[in-house]
C-alpha cells in the first residue's frame, strides 16, 4: 500500500483515528435532536394535511357573505368533468395526540354524511377499509391515533367520556369499527348529519397544484372559503422550535469543532518532521494537501457513515420498545435533522482542512 494513501496513515495509526471517528460521530446526537424537535410538525406531514389531503382533497367551506354565493360554486363544480366532491358532515368529535415532546397536538378530523361517502374518499386517498363493519356512529381511527389515545377495537365514546385527548359533542355516540395502517394520526366519522353548505372538493383529472390553482379560482369568484391547511402555515406554527434547533445546531457545533481541532492539532503536529521531509524531496504542495484533506475525508467519511448506522439502529429499537406502543414515534429522516449534521460536519471540517494548509506552508526540513 502506498505511503500516500489515505488508509495507510488510518492502518498506521488506528487507536488516534478512532478516537478522533468517535468525536466526528457525535454529530450524530444533532441529528437525532433534529428528529426530535420536527416530530410534532412531522405528525401533520403523516396525517396527510401536508400531503394526500392537499394532493388529492380540499376543505371548501362555505360562503363568506351570501348563501346563494355556495349554491352558484356547486352548480360550477357540477359541472367540471375534471372535479368530484362530498358533502361533508359536522364535525362529532376533536381528537389531540401526546407527541414527544410532552405536550398535546391536534387538528380537525373528517366527518362523512355516509358510508358510501367515505368510501368514495378512501378511493381518492388509496386508504384500505373493510367498509362492511362501518355505520352511523362508526369511529374509523389509524393504528397510531388509537395508540396513542387508548381505544381499542369495540370501545365506544360518547359525550360523557371526555378528557384531554378527544371529546365527543353533545348527542353522539361513537364506536371504534376499524383500526386503519395508515401512517401519522388520523380520525374518520361516519354520521347521519350532513352540511349542504360545506364540501371536500377532489379532482378526478387533476390533482396537486392544479386542483389546488382551480379551488382558489372558483373561491374567489364565488367568494368561498377555501380550506387546506399546507406546510407553510404548519411550519410557521413550529417556527419557534426550529429557532431553537438552529441555535443548538450552532453550539453543538463550535464546542464539537474546538474539541476535534485540538485532538487533531496534537496530532497532526508530530507529523511535521514527516511533511518537512515530503518538502525536502520535491514532493508539491498540492500532493502534500491531498494527501491530508484526503486522509481528512476519510475518516469523516467512516464517521459519518458509522454514526448513520447506529443512529437509525438506536431509533429503530427505541421506536418499537419504547414509543410505537404508546402511539409515539421519531421519523428516521427529516431535512432540518439532516441539515444540523451537514452543518456541524462542515464547521469541524473546514478549519481541520484550513489549518493542514498552515501547516505544509510551515514545514521546513531545516528546522529538524
């Protein structure tokens, strides 16, 4: 193996860069606080009023000023070839969710006027129910949500039964009918009530953008509501959180990058000899910092490849010992978690990359 491969300096000196790994993976504990701090916005990005919900369905909610106003939109929407929609009921229940962070989230849930209306809506969402144990009164709840709140199967809640978690309004009932696979929280009613006033819109051509560009359109013409809620306002809901993540991010950072610069100093300083000595006979510059930047990459590659595994084998054990069976879990991915590891990587990069520059314009053989 050539002396001027990145592996022949890690092979000749494996207790220093396995320390010196270990303290690149710490990067890994950012990642996870990432995960932790999104997983109340993430829940939302599940339940699908980031994704399938805004994709596929819209809340149009009613006239601002005139009744009449609704009645011109429908008669619109009747008549597009590219649109579909469900009188929706009104609303018999909320639910919340404990998220990990120790406190309670929620949001609306979906009311339908009948069976045969949910199903339709299942269709449009590709949602898998076996419709024949549903009725009036049925509660359809995702795996997670009935976790999460403690219902099982066959558990029936009226308007007596009321805690933090969920409460039914004044006259229903509801019945637990089926447990859905869905991902995130996710509540479904069947009532015998329905509001000619309010409608989920789908498209049966369009979906996305497009449904979304002709909701609004029509919205506007006709004065109507038009519902939806998308990342942007969730996000901003959260933006608090994230604040705080970023500033975390930034002393992780430094404190981790003056840790590995000083290990990595000591280091590094007993290879001046070595490096006055590649000077010595004509070895560039250049070659020299390749070498160290490669040797660099290297072993922050192995880090970060290493703290990567562990990291999602740790979420994956804690997520199925400790949060699944209470209705809790941790995303294994989520941009702003990853983004904090490539940040801190770069900051303890960057001046261990700058410093080796230093230190080869430094080396000189006359001074050994």
């Amino acid at each position: 193996m050539s002396s001027f491969s990145p592996l022949y300096y890690i092979k000749q000196n494996k207790s220093r860069c396995i320390l010196l790994i270990l303290m690149l993976m710490l990067s890994a504990v950012i990642y996870v606080g990432g995960l932790y701090v999104t997983s109340p916005p993430s829940t939302f990005d599940a339940l699908g009023y980031t994704n399938d919900h805004c994709v596929y369905m819209i809340d149009v909610s009613g006239a601002k000023k005139r009744e009449s106003h609704m009645d011109e939109f429908m008669a619109e929407v009747k008549a597009d070839e590219a649109l579909d929609y469900i009188y929706y009921a009104p609303n018999m229940a909320y639910f919340n969710w404990d998220t990990v962070m120790n406190f309670t989230c929620g949001s609306n849930h979906m009311t339908f006027g009948s069976v045969e209306d949910f199903k339709k809506h299942c269709g449009y969402l590709d949602i898998e129910v076996d419709y024949s144990k549903l009725k009036t009164g049925s509660l359809i709840l995702s795996e997670m949500l009935a976790k999460n709140l403690g219902l099982e199967l066959g558990d029936t809640i009226d308007e007596f039964e009321k805690s933090e978690l969920y409460n039914v309004y004044e006259g229903y009932t509801l019945t637990v009918d089926y447990i859905t696979d869905q991902d995130g929280y996710a509540a479904y009613m069947i009532s015998d009530r329905t509001n000619d006033k309010a409608i989920y819109l789908y498209g049966k051509t369009i979906s996305g953008d497009a449904l979304r560009a002709k909701a609004m359109e029509l919205g506007l013409k006709y004065d109507i509501f038009v519902g939806g809620t998308t990342i942007e306002e969730i996000n901003s809901q959260f933006s608090a959180f994230y604040f705080i993540f970023g500033f975390v991010v930034i002393l992780v950072s430094v404190i981790i990058a003056i840790t590995i610069n000083t290990a990595f100093a000591g280091m590094y300083q007993k290879r001046n000899y070595e490096l006055a000595v590649y000077r010595a006979i004509g070895i560039s510059k250049k070659k020299i910092l390749r070498k160290l930047v490669s040797e660099l990459l290297l072993i922050d590659g192995i880090a970060l490849v290493s703290g990567g595994a562990i990291t999602l084998l740790f979420l994956y054990i804690f997520n199925n010992a400790v949060l699944y069976p209470d209705g809790l879990y941790l995303e294994y991915f989520h941009p702003l978690a990853f983004a904090g590891v490539i940040i801190c990587n770069l900051v303890s990069l960057i001046p261990l990359i700058l410093f080796r520059i230093r230190q080869i314009k430094k080396a000189d053989i006359c001074e050994y």
